[in-house]
C-alpha cells in the first residue's frame, strides 16, 4: 500500500461521497473512508480501501482515520472534506 498516493474521504458512505471515493480510487489512490452510517466500511471493502464508522464531529474519529492511513501507508495525499 506504500507506494500508492493516500486520500481520507469523509462522509463516504454513498451519495456525493461515495461517488467522490470511487472516483479517487479509480484514479489510483488507496482510499480511507469514514461515515456515519456505516457505508463507508462496505464501499471501501469494494474499492480494496479502509472504511470505518465515524463523524466529522468527533475528534477520536478523525484521529482514528488519520492514524490508520498512517500507520498503513506513512503518508497523506488527499484530504476530502464532503
């Protein structure tokens, strides 16, 4: 995963989001995905990226999507904010 350019994509469970996330991925980014509902764990599963529940709202959340994409890939490339 190291080699592949890194975008965090909240609010990526479907809709605009998840239109955005499969858009990203198909251009070649290992994507990390977080929502609210839960959808960004299944779309991420589909695109080969990480997806977990959480809200733009809690501190813990975002840190937890930041230090998974971290840990896994030592880097960020891409922020979106949806």
């Amino acid at each position: 995963m190291k080699d592949k350019k890194t975008a965090l994509i909240t609010a990526a469970g479907r809709g605009i989001g998840g239109a955005i996330a499969t858009e990203v991925a198909g251009d070649g980014y290992q994507v990390f995905l977080m929502s609210a509902s839960g959808g960004a764990e299944k779309l991420a599963a589909e695109l080969g990226g990480v997806g977990l529940t959480g809200s733009v709202t809690e501190t813990k959340d975002l840190a937890k999507l930041v230090d998974q994409a971290m840990t896994a890939t030592g880097r960020i490339d891409a922020v979106i904010n949806n």
